[in-house]
C-alpha cells in the first residue's frame, strides 16, 4: 500500500463534508476503510478516480449509521457490475460477526434479490475477531479490538509497502489497552472531534471523543511520526487545517495532517 486517499473526514452530523472514510492503496487496486452514511461513497470514489472494479477489500470499523450505511451501495455497485460481467473477483467485506448481521438485515430489507444473490457467491463476508491477521493487497494487516466503551469497534495496524507502520484507531480515542498496535507507528489515524478551546461549545467527551489537545498528547507519547486527524466537526472547516495543525503542535513535535476530502497522501 502507498497512497491513502480520504474520501471523507467528517463526524456524523456534518453537511460541508462526508463521513470518514478512506482508500489505501497499491496500483490501481484499493482497500475502502468503512463507508460513511450514504451514496456520496460512490460520488467521491468517482471523484477521486477509484473505480469499484478495482476495488475488492472492505472494512466496517463498526455499526454506527456514519460508518456502515455507505457499504449498501458498494455491495449495489458491485452486484451490478458482476452482472454486467465487468467485475472480476470478489469483493472481501472484513468485519465482526455483529456487524455482519446488521449489513445483511439492511441488504434483505432494502435491496432487490438481483443484487443480493451475489452474497455468498462473489461478495463474502470475512469474519474479524480481536489480533486477527492477514494480507490485504500484499501488506500485513493485523486487525484489533480497540476496546470501546459503546460499541463492538475494531481498528487495524498495517504495514505498508515501504515497511513503515500505519495504524488506525476507528472513531474513538486511544486506550492503554492497545498499547503494543499503536507503539512507534509512522502514521496513526487518531481522530479529533473539536480544537481543546472548543470543548465547552462541541462536548467531544460526551460522544465518546476527544479534542485536538488530547489526540496529540497521545500521539508524543507512543512516538508517533506522523499523526493524522479526522473524524472532526465541520465549522469553520475552511480554516479547519491551520487551525487544529496550531493547536496541535503545542504538544506533539511530529508531523500533524489535517486532509480535507479527497486529499492524498503519499505514505
């Protein structure tokens, strides 16, 4: 994996952004980390040049509605394309046994069988439990659980293909607990709800989030390289870059990436 493409950076409730959500990727073969909230999934994908024949990896962190509702219209996208006889492959949905269920109840409900037939043929799902291991586009994928107070979440540590460390801790804040996945990684995606002078306004803590402050002073202590934010508010988003990358530097001495929507990275 070389590139990472955001294809969102927002929390649930914006309206000048889209839901998290990004690619990794090596060549023109993608892997899609959970899906956001809606067909605007299949808009940036487009957007960012990703076409869904090239894509054949998926994962789903967890069950919130900004996280999962996107993978609807992928497994839609797909199943039309392999019925056109344009798809060649499978598509590999990686997630916990919970949110399995969730997404075939939705697909029953809401798709028609032309569509579904394909689950269980050439759309599988890959059941992911806690230290689970594997390749995805030739790099080492180790999935975790991040141990969320809320819900089932999984987060994963990947090495990419120039042998640095990329780690992304889903939506919610790092914990002791996962010490030994985030420890010196060259890249972690951390996210951060608010700037600190925020916190009274937006109440990160109450939704199970934290500030800019607080993602950085994680970030310095596990000697993290590059520390990069997102799942964040979208007031003010025009400035939101200069100032969250300000605040931050006060207590991380790394680099700080604050991508907007379709930026890319080059890892």
């Amino acid at each position: 994996m070389k590139k990472l493409t955001m294809l969102g950076t927002g929390s649930a409730m914006v309206t000048k952004c889209y839901n998290t959500c990004f690619t990794l990727s090596n060549g023109n073969e993608h892997f899609l980390v959970d899906t956001g909230g809606g067909n605007t999934i299949l808009t940036n994908l487009e957007k960012a040049n990703i076409s869904i024949n090239k894509l054949h990896h998926v994962f789903i962190s967890h069950e919130h509605n900004d996280h999962i509702s996107g993978i609807i219209w992928i497994i839609r996208a797909v199943a039309t394309e392999i019925s056109k006889n344009n798809y060649e492959g499978n598509l590999n949905i990686y997630c916990h046994r919970s949110i399995e269920d969730i997404i075939r109840k939705i697909c029953n409900l809401i798709l028609q069988t032309r569509f579904t037939k394909f689950i269980d043929n050439r759309i599988f799902f890959i059941e992911i439990e806690d230290n689970c291991k594997t390749s995805i586009l030739n790099s080492e994928i180790t999935f975790f659980n991040i141990q969320s107070k809320e819900v089932i979440q999984f987060g994963f540590r990947v090495t990419i293909s120039n042998g640095k460390i990329l780690t992304f801790l889903g939506d919610e804040p790092y914990r002791d607990a996962v010490f030994d996945y985030v420890n010196g990684s060259d890249y972690l995606m951390h996210e951060a709800f608010c700037l600190y002078s925020q916190r009274e306004i937006f109440h990160p803590y109450e939704k199970h989030h934290v500030t800019v402050k607080e993602a950085c002073e994680n970030a310095e202590k596990l000697n993290i390289r590059n520390l990069l934010l997102f799942h964040t508010i979208d007031n003010n988003i025009s400035k939101r870059k200069e100032l969250f990358i300000e605040e931050g530097k006060e207590y991380f001495s790394g680099t700080i990436l604050v991508p907007d929507d379709l930026d890319v990275i080059e890892l």
